[in-house]
DNA sequence: ACCTACCGGTTGACGTGTCAATGATGCTAA
DNA sequence: TTAGCATCATTGACACGTCAACCGGTAGGT
C-alpha cells in the first residue's frame, strides 16, 4: 500500500504515486458518477442537471418565480450561465421571462405549467437514482465520511480563493 | 444529525434528507474541485485536462506516437471525442496526425516537440495543485476513505452498467 | 465476383460552460 | 446638469462533450 518515500510529509512539494492513484481514481469516477447521473435524468424525463436545478428553484419560489439574479445566486451560476441556459429552456417551453414590474432592467423568470409538469415527473426517478448510485453504493459510514470529505474539501476550496 | 423516519433501510426507494444533503455537497465539491483544477492548469500553462491526458499518453508512449484507438482505450475516451479533441489540439500545434504505416485506414498521431514541450511545463505546476487542493486538504485516513469510496462508487457504476 | 457487415475514423448538429464585450438604466459626484 | 460608474442582463466567440450519421476499406459468406 504504501511507499517507500523519504519522510519529510510536511516538506513535500508533489503527492506520492499512492496519492495521486487515489486522486485520479477519486476525480475520474465522481466525474463518471455526475455523467451517469445526467444520463438517468435525461433518460428518463428529457431534463438535465441544469434544468433541474432551476426548476427545482422555481418551484420552491413564492408565485413560482424568481429575478434572474436572484436565481443565479440561488442555484451558484454566473449570470451569463443562467442567461444562456434560461435561453434554451424558454425555447423548450419550460419557463418563461418578462420585465420586472419592481426592479427597472429586471428580469422575472416565470415557471410555465409545461415546466412544473417536467419537474414533477423528474423528481422521483431522480431521487431513486441518486438512492441507486450513491447511497446503495455505500456504507452508513461510509457516507458520514464522503459528507467530511466534502466538506474539507470544500474549506480548502474557500481558503484558496484568496489569490 | 440523524432524522426522525420510519426505520426501514432496506425498503426505502428515496434518500433522507440528511442522505441528500451529503449527496449534494458531495458532487457538488468534487465537481467545484475539478473546475478549480481545470483553471489552475489552464492558467499555469494554457491547457485542458483534456490536454493533458493526451500529452501524458503520447509521451509515455514508445516513439511517442499512438494510434487513435489506442489512445481512446487507453485514456478512456469515446473515439468521437477525441476525434475532435485532437483536431483543436493539432490547430495549436500540440500533436500532428498522420496515416498509419502499418494499419490501413488507421491514424498515427505524434507528440510535437512544442507538445512535449507544453506537457513538461504543466507537470510540476498541475500536480502541485493537486497536493494543495485535494492532499493537503484532507487527513491520511480521510485521502484511504476517499480511495475506498471511489471504488465503492465506481463497483455500483459497474453493476448498474448492465441496463 | 458480389453483397454485406464491420471497423477506424471523421463530421455535423446541438447542448453546455467560460470569458470578454455590450447594451440599458439608475446613482453619484464635480 | 452631466460625466462617470455600478448594476442587471444579454450576446458572441470559443472550448468541450455526446449522439447519430457518414465514409472508405477490409473481410466473410454465398
């Protein structure tokens, strides 16, 4: 398991070989496990994870709608992001935008009755598939630990940003 | 911690809430870290991830050169994919293409000197990110968890490969 | 010999993501 | 007042990924 490395872990520049197998095989199948994931959501109800992530906000939204910004905020997107995928989901009919009557140059984002529908009917095999492919996959403990590991992660992400 | 649901496990279909939350965090992390080192590396040394995976294959191999089918198999690419990975790639002069001596209608692509160059660049600087944002970021026995969950993961996307 | 089926590789269409530039509009300070 | 300036949102250019269609050539069966 282990290799036969001079010590000095504080003063190391570059992982171990043992390090960076573990990198790799953990950033390639988080990656194939986000695909998969897509896969199943667009297989089974014609939406993607973006889709989902603004319907999901929509729905939860007072009067089912949101200012764009606002949504962008929710859901962690850049703006430009959202206005493109925003873009695509009105052609599909999926939601809809009209000028903010409060905000001057905002733009509300309606829920249509089409893209509540989709929602609905996405919701439950998305969660079966998230039962499916992580949670059966793993251990009780095992998923306390990739909650931690997220989360030191995660704190190393935000420590870093300063640059 | 813990919810207040019917016990269970085994005949649940859908995640708890404390299951979905993790699993959010989770992929949501993974997905931020590989975005952050897709960036580093971009900004180190005006490559892809993607780019490196091919330089790295090219310039482990004997003449470095490989045949497109290989190097799909070996990197794990769809022959599409790097079909067209390989036309930006040649643009910038990174590799070059050329028919294949020995298998007909088979395409040899080479590592130029400006791509060997490119990738000898990228190395310190990509797996220094690497230690900085996934080793140091975790204890030793959350980077063997990680290693553990992975594997967990990728035996379910296995399993469930067969559908 | 001919038809077919496969194989290696490319291409086109489209969805998705980032970056930088561009409107459009209100706020503030000379 | 008006010259900046910040803010909200969109746009265009491009990289990247998937899917399905395509092309050319070889191999097998009849």
């Amino acid at each position: 398991m282990t290799e036969a490395t001079p010590g000095r872990r504080g003063g190391r520049q570059l992982p171990t070989g043992d390090e960076l197998r573990i990198w790799r095989d953990f950033i390639e199948t988080t990656a194939a496990l986000g695909s998969r994931l897509e896969s199943r959501l667009q297989s089974d109800s014609s939406l993607s994870t973006g889709d989902y992530a603004v319907l999901l906000a929509l729905t939860e939204a007072e009067g089912q709608a949101m200012r764009s910004s606002e949504l962008a905020a929710h859901i962690g997107w850049e703006r430009s992001r959202l206005s493109h995928h925003l873009g695509r989901m009105e052609r599909r009919g999926l939601i809809r935008r009209q000028e903010c009557a409060t905000v001057p140059r905002g733009a509300e984002v309606l829920l249509t009755t089409a893209g509540a529908e989709a929602f609905k009917g996405a919701t439950f095999p998305h969660l079966r598939a998230i039962r499916e492919l992580f949670v059966d996959a793993l251990t009780p403990d095992q998923i306390v630990a990739a909650g931690e590991i997220a989360a030191a992660l995660r704190a190393q992400l935000d420590v870093l940003n300063r640059d």
